[in-house]
C-alpha cells in the first residue's frame, strides 16, 4: 500500500460543497448515513422554498431568467442567466467572458449582502455564478472535508488511480471517482433526488407529533 493522505489539501477535499458532507461509506448511504460534519447536522429545506425566497431577494435586472438553484445541506449554489453581450468583431467567448466577469464586480456587496441573509434563514453557504450561452463560471465553491472509512478493496481502487496518474492523491481519487458516478448515474440520481423530494413532502403534510 502507499501512503497517500486521505484528507487532501485546499481543493482536494470531497465534492468542494456540492457534495454534502458525511461518510461515503460505513452506516448507510442514506441521509443518515452520511458523517459528522456540519452538513450532517443541518435541516433539511425545500428547494422550492429556497428558489422562491431567491426569486423574492435578487434584483429584477440582474438574470434574464429564472436562476439554477442548487441546494446540499452545505451550500446554495445560485447560477443566473446574463443577456448575450454584442461582440462585433470581437471573439463571443471573450465578450461572454468579460461580461460574466463584470457581473461579478459590479454585484459583490449586493451578493454578499443576500448570501448573509441567506445563510441566516437556511444555515448554508451561497456560492454564485453566472452563464451565458456555453460558458458557465461558478465565483465561489469551497472544498467541504468529508472524513470517512474505507476497506481494504475500495483503498486498492484508489491506490490505483493514484499509481496511474490519474489522481495525485487518494483524495483527488474519490473526488474523481464520484464526478464519473455523477456523469454516468445522473438520471438514476436525478429520480433519487425526486423521490426523496416526495417523501420530505408527504412527511411535511403529516400530523405534528
């Protein structure tokens, strides 16, 4: 075996917040099942609740349309629409570029005033972004540590990746290897995602103990 830290540096952590923090493996992969961390302890929200106070919050001219919104039980991830910029003769990627970028100048305090907000009402983070057409930049995504337990088999998975150049360490290794279920699962995660949706929705409508 190699002595490849788990832990990991800034930027190698588990899922930078859009992974939600718990043991990957060990108790469960349920919500439950998931660690310790401070994501662990946080309230569940309704996504539509969240998506309906942002809608309330943000100024009118800020997005051409409705914001992505996605919520972890360690961070708001708001990802708004920009008008197309007139580019001449200028490159469209840069001119995109450029845009996003002064979108992100020109909104700092205001954002930052909304995500405090934000993080009072719901107990997560905000991380911000902006798209137009096929450029997507995301300003601000912080690494969550994720501390879990792993058998011999799953460190060997790792170990291998390392050995093979894909990852530089284990870390980086499991980050890699859940981006790859993420990219061949989505549909399935997509329908787990909504049935857990329904259940927290039916649950809400019950009785109070």
């Amino acid at each position: 075996m190699h002595g490849h830290g788990f832990a990991g540096g800034p930027g190698h952590g588990f899922g930078a917040r859009g992974f939600g923090g718990g043991a990957f493996m060990g108790r469960g992969f349920g919500p439950r099942g998931f660690g310790r961390g401070r994501g662990a302890d946080t309230p569940p929200v309704d996504r539509s609740e969240v998506a309906g106070w942002f809608a309330g919050r943000l100024p009118d001219d800020w997005f051409t349309g409705a914001p992505e919104i996605t919520v972890d039980r360690d961070e708001i991830l708001v990802v708004g629409p920009l008008p197309e910029p007139e580019a001449g003769e200028g490159d469209a990627a840069a001119a995109r570029a450029g845009r996003i970028s002064r979108f992100r100048e020109d909104t700092r305090e205001q954002r930052m005033a909304i995500a405090d907000a934000a993080q009072e009402r719901y107990g997560r983070s905000v991380a911000w972004g902006a798209a137009i057409g096929d450029v997507r930049e995301v300003f601000t995504n912080a690494s969550v540590p994720v501390m879990t337990r792993l058998r011999q088999p799953e460190r060997l998975v790792l170990d291998t990746l390392v050995d093979a150049g894909v990852a530089r360490s284990r870390s980086e290794a499991l980050v890699w290897a859940v981006r790859l279920v993420g990219q061949h699962a989505e549909s399935w995660l997509t329908e787990l995602r909504e049935a857990m949706a329904s259940v927290e929705e039916v649950r809400g409508r019950g009785p109070d103990a």
